[in-house]
C-alpha cells in the first residue's frame, strides 16, 4: 500500500539522485533504485544497514548516520524521503544537509 502511492508521489526519474533518510533495512531504496535512480540510504542503525547492504546492489550508497547529522552536503539530491521513521526522530528541525 506505501509502494505505490510512495512512488507515484515522488514520480522517480532515471537522472535523478535520492536520499532515504532513516532507510532501515533498504526496502524503499531497493524499489527506487530499480527504478533507475541513484540512491544513497542513511540509517543510525549499524544492523539495519548491515542488512540494507546484503540485500542490495552495490549501486545503493549506505551510510551509518543520525537523521540530524546527514553527511551530505546541500543540493546534493534531487529529492529526500522519510518513512515511518519520523515518530521515532527526537529533534525533527534539526535535519538538514551540511551548508
């Protein structure tokens, strides 16, 4: 029920560059990248990016990171998702990419 809707609403272009902010275990960033994008997936936790990356190609860029400390940099993606993680984020307003 989340892919699809997911998928329409973001309308995934071959050119673009995704982030999946707080991706767990890559589910989203799999589907994206199937999709042609290039995408790169961030999570704090250490397993859950373990597993990300042993179900996946190694054209998906995973990174250990609090969602408040991306290691990117601004204007770096074209676009950025968050599922069902934002309950689990403390300090909402201080996501931001690196100025």
């Amino acid at each position: 029920m989340i892919l699809p809707n997911l998928l329409r609403l973001i309308a995934v272009d071959k050119s673009e560059k995704i982030l999946d902010i707080a991706c767990g275990q890559g589910f989203f960033s799999r589907e994206i990248s199937l999709l042609g994008a290039e995408v790169c997936g961030v999570d704090r936790g250490e397993e859950l990016i373990e597993i990300a990356r042993s179900k996946s190609s190694n054209k998906i860029d995973y990174k250990i990171s609090d969602a408040d400390k991306l290691p990117y940099k601004d204007n770096q993606f074209d676009k950025a998702i968050i599922i069902l993680a934002l309950q689990n984020i403390k300090e909402l307003d201080k996501i931001k990419l690196k100025e």
